[in-house]
C-alpha cells in the first residue's frame, strides 16, 4: 500500500511540474533563510555555555553621577578576593583583564601582532572548567614570565601542541615561557583569548597613590571583569546586597551608587544580549529575527497552501472516483500527506544546497562565523525543527480539503473552486503580503536610521582624519615626529590626545570645584589633547579660549555642555576646578560631541593639556593619499623598526560603533527582497491558474468585444484588492514594531509618512507588474482556440 502511495504521490508532483515548481523554489528558499536565522538565533542565545555557566555571573558595577546612573560591566580588584572569603554563598570568584602591554607576539619561527591577550586569576582555568592538553590545572603559571596558550596559539606559533618548555618572545625582548596548553575556546565566549598571562604582573606594576597602596586593596580603579560562581540554590538578590555593604565599609571614598545596590550580578550567558545592567538590548535584535523567521516560513507555506488548494479543483474527480472504488478518508488522507512529505524532502535538499553555497556569504554579511557542518547533529536538529514544523503547518489543511469531495457532486462538475472561491485563501494572500509589507516598512527605516546616526554631525570633523597610536619611542620626539608629518604633500595639520575620541571609555569620578555637594558624585569623561585638537577637529567653543600651548595650560580646563549643566556651575569661566588632584580653572566650554554610541546621551566631559599624549590625529586633504600613508610609514619605521604600522580613519572608526546595526539593516534588506519574491511567486503562479480557469470567459469575452485592459482588470482586480488589504493591516503593525526598535537611540530619525506610503507603493506596483505579466498573456491570447480548448 505504502509503495502505491509513493507512486501516486510523484506521479501527480511530476504532473504539475509548473506549480509545483513554484511552490518548491518558494518554499527552498523560506527553508533555506529560516534555517540560517534558527542557527544564528541557536549561537546568540548558547553563548557563553562554558564551564557551570547556570553558576557564573559577571560583577557589573552601579555608579552614579549627579541624578544620572551608569552600569559598567567592570569592577575594581577587591572585589573578588572578598566575595570568595566573606560571602557564604560565592564558591569562588576570578578575575581577567586585557592585556595590552605588548604589539608583537613571537616564537623562533613565527611572529603575530599582539591580540586576544589576557591576564588572569590562577584559579581561572579551573574555574570555567578548561581543559588541559598539557600542563598542571592546579598550577598553571610558575611565575610572571610564563604563560598559558591555547591549541590553536601552539600551532600558530610552534606548528604543534607539544609546546610545553618553549618561548613566546613579546616585543622582541620579553620571553614568556610556555607552562600549559589548553583545548580552544568557542568563539561564542567572551574568553575568547589565545594567550593567558598571570595576573600579577599587573599587581607588581600597580603604582598606588593616596587612596590605595596595592591592586587588592584599590576601590577606586576599574580595570577588572570579575567572575562569581555561586553555591547551588544561592540568591543572588543576598549576594548582591552583601558585596554592597562590603564595598560601603571597606571605600570610604566611594563613587559607586548610594541608593540601591551598588554591584549588578549579570548571568554570563546574557552578556551579550543584554546591557551591563540588564536591559534588554541585543536581546530585542534577535526576538526581531525570531519573528522575522516565522514570517518568511509563513509566506513559503502560504504559496504552498494557495496553489494546493487553488488547484483542487483539478484532483476532485481523482477523488471522487478513488472514494467510489473503496478508498476511504483516511486512506486518502494519508496519500496526500505523504505527496507533501516527498515535496518537502525535495525542498529541503534543495535548500541544503542553498546553505552550502551561500553560507559563507551569510557569514560574511551577519558578522558571525558560524560553522555549517552537515556532520553537526545540531545543525541537523535545527534543519528537522524547521522541516517538521513547516511541514506540518502547510500540509494539513490540502490534505484534508482534498480528500473531503463528495464523489457524486464532483463527478457532475458541481464544485466550486479557485481563487476567489476560498475566502480561506484571500486570508492567506492578505496574510503573505502584509508579512512583506511589514519587513519592507522595518528594512525602510533601519536603513534610515542608520543613515541618520552615521551622517548626523557628532560635534567634531571625522572626515580625513588619520589616526594611530604612538609607542614610547615615538612620543619622546613628538615634535619632531609632527613637524616630519606636516611637511608632507596632503598633510592639512598634526593633533595629539590620550585618548580615542571615538567611543571613548575613560571615566573618572575624581572632581571637585567651588559650590559642589558632597554627597553628589560626579562621572566624567576626561581626555588629554593638545592646543591642535579643537581646530583640527572643528569644534565649537561656546566660550572662553583653546589651550595655547604654554605652561599655565596644565592647570586649564575645558569642560563640554553637559559637565557644566550636571555640575551645576554658572558662568564656568575662570571658576576653579579640580581633576585628578590637580587644582586649576575653567578655560573655555565646548560644543557637546558624541565620543559614544548615541544610543546614548552625551555624557559629561572634561579636557585637559597632556604634554606627553600617545594618540596622533593627522588631517588630510581630499583625494589620493597613498604616497602621505607611505611617507607616514616611512616616519613610523624610525622610530619603530620591525613594528607593523597600524593606523585607521576616523570615520571608519565612527561606523564601527554602529557595525552590527548596519549588519541588522544589510540582513534586513536581503529578507525583504526574498520575503516579496516569494510572495510574487505564489502570487504569479495564482494568476496564471486564474487565467487556465477563465480561457473560455476570456475567450468569450474577447469575441464580444472586451479589450485587453479590461480583460487584465479582470483578472488582477481581486489580488490588488487583497494587497491594499494587506498595506492596511501591515502599515500600523510595522510603525507600532519599528517605534519600539528605535527606543534603543537616544537620538533617531522621524517616522515619517512617506516611509509607510512608499512601502506600501511599492508592494502594489511589484504585485502589478507581477500579475499583469499573466493577465496580458491571458488577454492576447487566441479566443478562438481558448474556446476549444477548454
């Protein structure tokens, strides 16, 4: 009986190789991109599954400036020597810190810029429950000169694991000595590092000051991401609150938040879904993407659906004559079925074709690097969820509808079927295409959006703007360094900083000026800059004057609008301030300037002179500069010879802040146009099954006189109605989703109407162009034979 089944099954798929092949290249390429979104989606929300990641919470730390609140997803050295040793609850705590000491990495053989450093707690391995090749767990570093690498940094430096006792060389003069090989980490982990060096190098090179005397003792330094793992069943609301009043006790010149908790225990496994304090950011990009997922699976299954059940009509008296030989419901049923289950076995090779093929591109676009080996039992239990459910969804209803005829009524010809028959199907097409129209609205204004943050004025010049930073060697002849690189051909002028103005991070809560209330603390953002900086950078000072370059500027400050507003000083020109210990006064006010994402307000800002910066900003002119960069270079290998010359421009850097919302819109864009396509396909098939059903009515009445823009308004009359239908539902449904995505700016772009209109235009006028294709064809065709072939 099965083999029957088969038989019938491909005979009647091979019969209507047209529509079915419609339905399948639909229904591939829904497999295909849902499959995509469910693995990307997978590795999103498995990050970090290292180790007892269920345990393993991440010390984020509360502070406060004036009114305002920030979450900063570091904390400070003593943090995790007290969680361990005083809260009952904490199993054991460690902490990493980036390493940044060095630029070139070296073995005998092989040599690598200097990246995915870190410095770390003894008790780190163990704690995340890394394995070692070789080497001793309990033991992993026997001194400041050693290090731990990963399998893949042994093959890369030595071209084997059996690394233990050999040397990594940094900077060409500093060996560090190799103690033990653990297994790689996954690249979805926030330990993704390939060299791990102890942490008290760092503490041996802690220079205190008044406050703190050594590394485990300083409250008031940043630098650390702290790791908890908590006993089983423990609150961590208790945990919380302890750490607090540890941090209260033991600080006395806190800066971090007096009301509320003063630490934020983040799960490890939300690190990069949500923000330092918990709130959902990324988080919202891929429930969009979940949602996005079911949409296009929706639309491929409403093509199959639609064309199935349009052309019933077709397979009523096969029916009808099956049932009049024996043949049962269930038995019918089941034949169907399985007619479903060989076209989507044949879909879902397809689409796995399509993965294959178009998965690096997918990779490339989204940022990820996602593996899709077919020997992965994951990836196949990802392909049999979207497989299974989909077939599901879109089987049912034809099987059931096609083996409901009655035999006697289908015989005579007596039902009615087709399009515009089945109030069923219109719901189906109103559905498919306001599923597009919806992702055409998201793709509009994300596009938009990030249009409007990438070209919105940040305060300050970024274009032409050369930028690197300079070693030690180099900063000792720093005028002489920029008199050499102003003397070049399509050099305008020479800035130095401490810092990248581009996402800058430094903070500082070590502020004091006339007036201030000692119970308000205050957050600020301090860079060093020279007297070139504000001109090279056009900003605008609102008031009083740029340093000069003199000695009397080291007691001078320039502070943004925002730090004057929060600090609540009138008039600020000539009032006192202090930063750093270091008392001095307000010179001049500049203009806001965004140093961050402005998903977030401007912050508080304070410049200082810094006769000894380590960042050069170069200005160019407009056009050619390959033969300044090569100069540059040039300059570069005086001072750092066997250094690679890295450097980047600053509007690149800009864009950069903004990487993965531009990977969210470019994703967008391409599931828009596959989401419309498949929707003119089933769409396209509809139509031309339309017109197979009228030849004798179009035939007819072309005879009697019709034209043939009355007779393609005939045809395409009913879709467009169902399509304006469509634009109605989707319009309100994607301003309500799209004004809920831009809450995440501080500073966004208007809604405006044309937005809804133009999406709305367009899916109408691709719908028109792909139904008068067959309605035209129709309505030129030969009356005559449509007459005698019906």
């Amino acid at each position: 009986m099965f083999k029957i089944y088969l038989k019938s099954a491909w005979r009647n798929l091979w019969k209507s190789k047209f529509y079915n092949g419609l339905s399948l290249v639909g229904l591939s390429l829904g497999l295909c991109v849902a499959i995509f979104i469910a693995v990307w989606i997978n590795a999103e929300l498995s990050y970090n599954e290292i180790g007892e990641a269920d345990h393993i919470y991440r010390v984020s730390s509360n502070l406060s400036s004036g009114e305002n609140k920030q979450t900063w997803g570091v904390s400070v050295g003593p943090v995790a020597y007290y969680a361990k040793n005083e809260v009952p609850e904490v199993e054991n705590a460690v902490r990493l810190r980036d390493f940044y000491g060095y630029r070139i990495f070296s073995s005998s053989s092989n040599k690598f810029e200097a990246n995915g450093g870190a410095m770390v707690d003894p008790e780190f391995f163990s704690f995340f429950n890394l394995k070692f090749i070789e080497g001793n767990l309990s033991a992993p570093f026997s001194g400041n000169n050693t290090v731990v690498i990963t399998e893949k940094a042994a093959k890369k430096y030595f071209g084997t694991i059996k690394a233990i006792g050999k040397t990594i060389t940094a900077d060409y003069e500093n060996p560090f000595i190799v103690t033990g090989i653990i297994e790689d980490l996954p690249s979805n982990t926030s330990l993704d590092y390939e060299l791990f060096f102890p942490l008290t190098i760092f503490a041996e090179q802690y220079e205190g000051n008044v406050y703190w005397k050594s590394m485990d003792s300083d409250w008031g330094n940043f630098n650390f991401i702290t790791y908890l793992k908590l006993k089983n069943k423990a609150s961590v609301e208790n945990v919380t609150q302890k750490l607090t009043q540890i941090q209260k006790a033991k600080d006395r010149n806190a800066i971090q938040s007096e009301k509320g908790d003063a630490y934020y225990l983040q799960p490890i496994q939300q690190m990069n879904l949500y923000s330092n304090s918990g709130d959902p950011t990324n988080i919202k990009t891929v429930r969009i993407f979940g949602i996005v997922l079911i949409l296009i699976l929706c639309i491929a299954c409403i093509n199959y659906v639609n064309l199935n059940t349009a052309r019933s009509i077709q397979r009523a008296k096969e029916v009808s004559l099956r049932k009049l030989i024996g043949a049962d419901r269930s038995q019918l049923f089941i034949q169907f079925i399985i007619e479903s289950c060989i076209f989507f076995l044949l879909a879902i090779v397809l689409a796995i074709v399509l993965i294959y093929l178009l998965a690096p591109s997918f990779n490339s676009i989204s940022g990820k690097q996602i593996t899709f080996s077919f020997m992965d039992a994951e990836l196949w239990a990802m392909i049999s969820m979207v497989f299974v459910s989909t077939l599901i969804a879109s089987s049912i209803y034809p099987a059931v509808l096609l083996s409901s005829f009655k035999p006697l009524e289908a015989i005579k010809g007596n039902i009615v079927t087709g399009v515009g028959a089945g109030t069923f199907r219109k719901i189906l097409v109103c559905l498919q295409f306001s599923f597009s129209v919806i992702l055409i609205i998201s793709t509009i204004i994300i596009g938009k959006q990030l249009d409007f943050i990438t070209s919105k004025n940040p305060g300050y010049d970024r274009s032409q703007v050369l930028t690197f930073n300079m070693p030690s060697e180099m900063r000792s002849h720093k005028e002489t360094v920029a008199n050499q690189v102003e003397n070049l051909s399509g050099i305008v002028s020479v800035a130095f900083t401490s810092d990248n103005i581009v996402n800058q991070g430094s903070t500082t809560a070590d502020t004091n000026w006339d007036g201030k209330d000692p119970q308000t603390d205050f957050i600020v953002h301090p860079i060093g800059i020279d007297e070139s900086f504000i001109p090279i950078m056009k900003m605008k000072l609102l008031a009083g004057e740029n340093f000069k370059g003199r000695a009397e500027d080291s007691v001078h400050f320039i502070l943004n609008e925002t730090a004057v507003k929060q600090a609540g000083i009138e008039d600020p020109i000539g009032k006192s301030f202090e930063l750093w210990e270091t008392k001095g006064i307000i010179a001049g006010v500049v203009q806001d300037f965004n140093f961050a994402s402005m998903k977030h307000q401007i912050a508080p800002a304070i410049m200082y002179y810094d006769p000894d910066p380590y960042r050069i900003y170069i200005k160019t002119i407009n056009g050619d500069i390959s033969e300044s960069l090569a100069a540059i270079e040039d300059i570069w290998n005086i001072y750092n010879p066997g250094f690679p010359f890295q450097y980047s421009f600053l509007d690149a850097q800009y864009e950069t802040i903004y990487r993965d919302d531009i990977r969210t819109g470019k994703l967008f864009k391409i599931f828009s146009i596959l989401a419309i396509f498949v929707s003119c396909l089933g769409l396209f098939g509809l139509t031309t099954y339309t017109a197979q059903l009228k030849k004798r009515e179009i035939g007819i009445r072309k005879i009697l006189g019709a034209s043939v823009s009355q007779i393609t308004s005939l045809l395409s009359k009913d879709f467009l109605k169902l399509i304006v239908i469509s634009c109605i539902i989707a319009i309100p449904t994607g301003w309500y989703f799209m004004q809920s995505w831009l809450q995440n700016f501080a500073y966004k772009t208007n809604l405006d109407w044309w937005i809804f209109a133009g999406a709305g235009t367009l899916t109408l006028l691709i719908a028109l162009i792909t139904i008068s294709s067959q309605a035209i064809k129709a309505a030129l065709s030969n009356p005559v034979k449509n007459i005698k072939t019906e």
